[in-house]
C-alpha cells in the first residue's frame, strides 16, 4: 500500500508517480520505465538521469513500445 504524505496532496499525480516510482527503482533494480517521448510530462526525468541502463526512450512509437513491453 502507498501512503500520501500531506505534501503530496498538493502535488500533481504525474509527480507524485514519478516520485514513488524513482523510491521504488531505489529498493528493485528489476524496474524499468519504457517512455514514448515524455519524461518530462510524466516526471520521469529523474529516474532517466539515476537509471539510464533502465530507461528506454521508444520516441513517438508507442506500438513498438507495445512489442518491447511484451518481449
């Protein structure tokens, strides 16, 4: 379960994501983030510039982003 602290309440969900996300990517290396073009829409800019073995930037081909999820 995630718990909020009273400051993300006054965050964008889109921040609060990439914030759990990048806390999470600390403890579990198995986790990746595949972008289509917009990290720093979806504030995973920061898990691009700790994790960039982990990070796959597919640009706008979201349908290959599809294929590479699926292996």
């Amino acid at each position: 379960m995630i718990n909020l602290t009273p400051s993300m309440h006054e965050k964008e969900l889109r921040d609060i994501y990439g914030e759990l996300l990048f806390e999470y990517a600390k403890k579990d290396e198995r986790i990746v983030v595949l972008n289509a073009d917009l990290a720093r829409s979806d504030s995973t800019l920061k898990f691009k510039e700790l994790f960039p073995d982990r990070f796959i930037d597919v640009g706008v081909a979201e349908a290959n982003m599809m294929g590479i999820a699926a292996g």
